[in-house]
C-alpha cells in the first residue's frame, strides 16, 4: 500500500505580508482539504500604490495526502 499526495496551486494575498498570504492559503484550503503536507510558494508580487505596498501575493502549491478507501 502506497501513501498518495495530491497538489493543487492556489492564489493567495494579505495586507501584512507574503508569510501571512501563505497563512491565508493554507487557512482557506483547510476547509476543504484535509491532510495538508506542504507549501511551496512558487511565485510573490505585490501591489503599489502611491510608492508603497499594499498587498501582498503569492502563487504556491499545497500538497496533501489522499486517504485510502477503508475496505469492508
């Protein structure tokens, strides 16, 4: 029996940082996955206005771990 992992890429952004937009992503995926592994922060960028950055933004990939299919 092998251990199976799925990833998926989300998007992701906070007004503090690109650690609290991993958060986030990982805060929202929870709700629907269960088993969550890792985050890979695959791409950052930010928004400016008027020379400052108010939003931050991530592209990462959140592997989690598929169960098995309890056999009767």
């Amino acid at each position: 029996m092998s251990k199976v992992a799925k990833v998926i890429e989300v998007l992701a952004q906070s007004d503090k940082s690109w650690e609290d937009a991993a958060q986030n992503a990982i805060n929202e995926a929870s709700k629907s996955i269960r088993n969550i592994k890792s985050i890979y922060i695959k791409d950052k960028s930010a928004k400016v206005v008027d020379n400052k950055i108010v939003q931050y933004r991530i592209t990462a990939k959140i592997s989690f771990r598929i169960d098995e299919e309890k056999k009767k």
